[in-house]
C-alpha cells in the first residue's frame, strides 16, 4: 500500500494544516448542523478527498447517532470501529460514491449516478457523493447536479472537491458551503514526513527531509510519495539520494549560477545552465533553486535577525553575497526570474526561460533612486580646492575613472574556472557606489560592536574608492585622519575589511568635505563636536 494510503489520516485529528477546516467541520457534525452540498477547494495533494472521506465516514458513523451519549464519546469524529467506518475506509461502502471528474468527462454514466440521488441510500444513514476535479464534469453531468442541488433529497451529502474553484458556475458555488484547503506548510509536512518514516523505520536527514517537503510544493500526497520513491532507493536517506531521485540540481552549481549573475557575466551564468541541461538536470528546479538562493541572499541584506534556515557554509555563502549586491538590484533580479518562471509551461526548449532570465539579470538598467556612483561622489567631495592642498599627497580622482570593486580571489574562482586570468579584470564595475556604501556600513556596524573609539573615529568618513587593494578613505577632520592612521588603530579596521571582503586592503585617508550636501568646509563647531564624540568614549 502507498505510504500515502497508509497514513492517511483517519480522524479529523490527525489533518495537517487545514484546522480551519476541521475545527468547523467537526462542530458543525457536534451540533448536528451539517448541510447537503459542501466545496472544498484549495491546491493538490492539501487533504481535500481525505477530509471528503471523513466526514463520510462522520455524518454515518454509528458512534455519532442522535442518541446524546453516542455523540459525546466520540466528539464529533468518527469512530473507525463500527461497521459503517469500517465499509466507508475499506471502499466498500456502496452508499459513498467517489467519482472522479477528471477521468470521467463526457460520460454520460456520471450524469445517470447523480440523477440516482434522488433514490434512498441502501443501507447508510446518507448517501455522500465525493465528487473530484468537479469542474471537469460533462455538460450533462453539470445540468444533473445543479437540478439535484436545487432541490437536494434529503438523505443525500455532496462532497465537490476542485482545484480550480474559478471554473466553476456561480450557480453551483451558491448553493453549496464552501471550505478553502491551504498549502501545507513546509514545516507541517516535515513533521508528518517525520512520523511515517519513524514508523517506516526509515533514517533520513533533516535536510533531506526539507527538501522533500520543498518539492512536494505544500502536498502532502506529493510529499508522501516522494518519501517512498526516495525509501525504495536507500533506507538511510542522505541529501544526495534525495538530489539524484528528484534530480534536484546540485547546490553549488545553483550558487556558482547566482554568484555569475551577481558578477553581471551572462556568458558564465549562460554556460552553468547548459551544463545543467547537459546533465541531465530539471531546469525549472534549477531556476526555481536560484530564486530560492536570490531571495535568500534578500532576505539575509535586508534583516537584522538573520532567520534563514540553512547550512552553515551556506550561510556564509549568502551573507558574502548580500555585501555586494544591493537590495534594489536583488529585486530587480528575482523580478526578472519570477517573471519568467512560468514560461516553462508555455515554451517547449527548457532552457529558454531561464537563458532570459540570465540575460535580463546581467543587463541591469538602474532601478530607481541609486546612490551616486563613487566617481561622481569622489568628484563633489575634491570640489573644495582648500581640503586637496592641506592634504598634499593624494590620488586625483576625476569623474571618467571609474572605480572598482575587488572581491576575494576565492571566490571568483568559483565563479570563472580561469581565475587566475580574471584576477586583474574589473569585478562588479556596475553599481560599484551602492555596493562599496553596503560594504561601508556593514565595516561600521561590526567596528560599532567591537572597538567604540574606532566607531567613532569613523562616523565622519567616506570610503572614496577601492581597487585592487586599497581604500581611500575621506576624512573630514585632520584629527580623524590622524587617529585612524594611527598603526593599532588601521590594523583593526584592516583586520574587519579583510573578514567582509575575504581578502586584505589597505586603508588610506585623505581630508575631504564628505557632507556632499552641504557647502564649504568644516566650521570650529563641528570640529570640536567630532572631538568630543570620539573623547566621550575613549
Ligand atoms: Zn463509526
């Protein structure tokens, strides 16, 4: 028997996550208040037949007669013992009639069965249709239920069952009580997984089991059956076996995919797809995996509590990418992927959907307000000629040169297979403003928690421009510029660069007017302020 067969739930108890449908349904059957026509609609696999079963089972059960004593010692549900229950989950029970839509359009017998509505149950209390995918019944069959739901006998229960309530007549939506089943979410389902498998005696890791309970997309009969598919295979379940059965892609290909796309290289991200496909590998899965991966290295930049679930390694995989890529472009990428998820039902190449997708996502128009670019920063800031003459040394930077942001050597290995040609090229030119600020906070926030006389050092500063491996700094005050050169002081923030970036830049300030908005140079005022900012907290 099919695991989901087996564990189907018996009771309205054992329903996982429709307790808005069982809780109601069950009272209703307490109270005696059950109705001739119910709906429940709601996406596959969610419990909608097996609910439809239930309260076959309840409305029949001798446990539930009228006698107030029966009623009260099951509380609504059936009993699974008495001879009704028992006919009603073996099947047998001709009063129950099951008729699936689906495999029966244009039959005209299905017209014929609920026209015997009308004839009294042979030996139940109520004759219950279950009737599934109701809206693919025949025309015919469709003009039989509406006459019978119009004038419903009275010993008679309609169960419909759809997946696509939209389909379906006004006509008959009104006459009937009408139930919506939820997507199970992935947790409920891993706890269920959990149980079958203990019984099983299947081993399965957490992970594995996850991402069972992610493809199953919120079914529980998806999500029971995979498990089985997966048992059949191995009775001690890795991640890996569960991988090869569903042919999820492989992780670090779906992150060498993202990490490409993030590093704006179509023709990498490009080759990583075709090897996919070249594998054998379901691509939807790899585009859905690569929304899953993008939407988490969102979720993580955009958060303060980072409550992602996943593996440590990946983690650390995510938070480095969410330092370089900024939100707004994030969003704008999973748009772009979202966008053309669905065109994998519609198009017949495969690859198609996800190629547009790389495409787009490499091809980045700014999205709305963007922070200046660091040229355009670094050129306001040198407006002042005082601030550059105090200074003496310092690089000019002028608004053509644009600078570039260097990532660890580690990773953009992983990125292109040739790194060590790549090392010199410019990495993530576009946006380079927006990730260099990202970086900068993330910098500040980590020096806040760690050293609060460096923190305040470096309120009144600007990171300029970083390339291969420097920062130039823009500090307001000469102060500042002092204490941060200072050895004990520059090895520290050297130190927390290096733990964000994954590689070592040296740090060089150079005075300059970083309050962009604002005109002129620093007043006495504001200096003394800064001063004793960084005072207090020494
Ligand atoms: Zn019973």
């Amino acid at each position: 028997m099919a695991l989901y067969q087996k564990y189907r739930p018996q009771l309205f108890a054992d329903l996982v996550g429709q307790d808005h449908v069982s809780r109601t349904l069950l009272e209703a059957i307490r109270q005696n208040r059950l109705t001739h026509a119910y709906l429940f609609a709601g996406p596959r696999g969610t419990g909608k037949t097996t609910t439809a079963r239930l309260l076959a089972k309840a409305i029949n059960c001798r446990g539930n007669d009228d006698s107030d004593e029966a009623a009260s010692v099951t509380n609504g549900e059936p009993c699974n013992q008495c001879s009704s229950c028992d006919e009603i989950v073996k099947g047998r029970a001709l009063d129950v009639l099951e008729i699936d839509a689906a495999s029966h359009t244009g039959v005209d017998d299905v017209r014929e069965l609920i026209e015997n509505a009308r004839f009294a149950p042979a030996k139940l209390r109520k004759k219950v249709y279950i009737i599934d995918e109701v809206h693919m019944l025949s025309k015919s069959a469709f003009n039989a239920l509406l006459k019978t739901l119009e004038e419903p006998p009275p010993h008679v229960v309609f169960i419909l069952a759809t997946t696509e309530a939209h389909k379906l007549p006004e006509t008959i939506i009104s006459r009937t009580q009408r139930y919506d089943f939820r997507r199970v979410s992935i947790s409920d389902i891993v706890t269920k997984l959990e149980k079958i498998a203990q019984s099983e005696g299947i081993t399965i890791e957490e992970e594995a089991l996850n991402m069972i309970a992610r493809a199953a997309e919120g079914g529980h009969r998806d999500a029971e059956g995979l498990l089985e598919q997966v048992s059949s295979y191995a009775r001690d379940i890795k991640v890996k076996d569960v991988q090869e059965v569903l042919g999820i892609a492989e992780q670090s290909g779906v992150l060498d995919l993202v990490w490409a796309i993030f590093n704006n290289s179509a023709e990498e991200g490009l080759k990583i797809a075709h090897r996919f496909f070249d594998n054998g590998t379901d691509i939807a899965t790899v585009h859905r995996n690569a929304i899953e991966v993008i939407r988490k290295v969102l979720l993580y930049s955009a958060t303060s509590h980072h409550f992602i679930a996943d593996t440590e390694e990946n983690i650390k995989w995510i938070e480095k990418a969410g330092s370089v890529v900024s939100q707004e472009r994030l969003v704008a990428i999973l748009r772009h992927f979202l966008g053309n998820l669905k065109l994998h039902n519609e198009v017949s190449n495969p690859l198609l959907p996800l190629e547009i997708s790389i495409i787009e996502s490499t091809h980045q128009q700014p999205v709305g307000k963007h922070s200046p670019t660091v040229a355009q920063t670094a050129s306001a800031v040198t407006k002042p000629d005082s601030s550059r003459e105090k200074t003496g040394k310092s690089t000019t930077i002028t608004s053509k040169e644009t600078p570039t942001t260097y990532l660890s050597e580690k990773t953009s290995k992983s990125v292109s297979q040739g790194g060590e040609a790549n090392k010199s090229e410019p990495f993530l030119t576009k946006d380079a403003g927006d990730q260099i600020s990202h970086i900068w906070s993330q910098v500040l926030a980590i020096t806040k928690q760690n050293n609060s006389t460096l923190a305040a050092l470096l309120r009144d500063t600007k990171p300029l421009s970083i390339n291969n491996n420097e920062i130039l700094l823009g500090v307001r005050f000469q102060f500042h510029k002092d204490k941060i050169s200072d050895s004990k002081n520059r090895a520290v923030l050297e130190n927390t660069i290096k733990q964000i970036m994954g590689k070592e830049f040296t740090i060089t300030c150079e005075l300059a007017d970083i309050r962009a908005a604002k005109e002129g140079s620093a007043s006495d005022d504001e200096l003394q302020q800064a001063v004793n900012d960084v005072f207090e907290v020494l």
